[in-house]
C-alpha cells in the first residue's frame, strides 16, 4: 500500500504546489470529480481564488501518466485506495 500511495507523487516531487496535488488526488479518491467541486475545496484549503487553468493542468498531468480517466476517475483501484490516506 505504501508503494501505491508513493507512486503518484513521484514525478511531482520537485513541484513547488505537491500539496496543491496532494490535495487533488484525495478529493478526487473520494468521488469529488466535478471541476467545479474540486475548484471550491481547493480554494477553501488554500484561502484564496484559484484559476481554472490550475485545476484543468492538475488533472492533465494526471491524465497523462496515466492516473485518471477522462471522466476524472482512477484507472487503478490501488492508487485510488492510497490516494485516500494521503
């Protein structure tokens, strides 16, 4: 379990907002897929106003290594059960 919850985070770990991507894989490990929804809990973690464009980047680097589906859902059951205990 810890090499799963490990694996997505790897290629961000020289990223200035990890947490910010941290915090986009539990919201969405616990079924919170909505672009809308993901904005506004992470704009009340931050507590500040956040762009689109920061939302739409997030999810297209998960799509791209491949986390997520394009309907924002986990391609792995494994990672997702991880990404809920980070």
């Amino acid at each position: 379990m810890k090499l799963a919850r490990e694996e997505p985070l790897l290629s961000l770990e020289y990223r200035v907002s990890k947490e910010r991507y941290r915090n986009v894989l539990k919201f969405l490990a616990q079924g919170i897929g909505d672009l809308r929804r993901l904005k506004v809990k992470l704009e009340d973690i931050e507590g500040r106003s956040l762009s689109n464009r920061v939302l739409h980047d997030i999810l297209h680097i998960f799509g791209r290594h491949p986390l997520i589906d394009e309907d924002n859902k986990f391609l792995d059951p494994l990672i997702e059960e991880a990404a809920k205990t980070l």
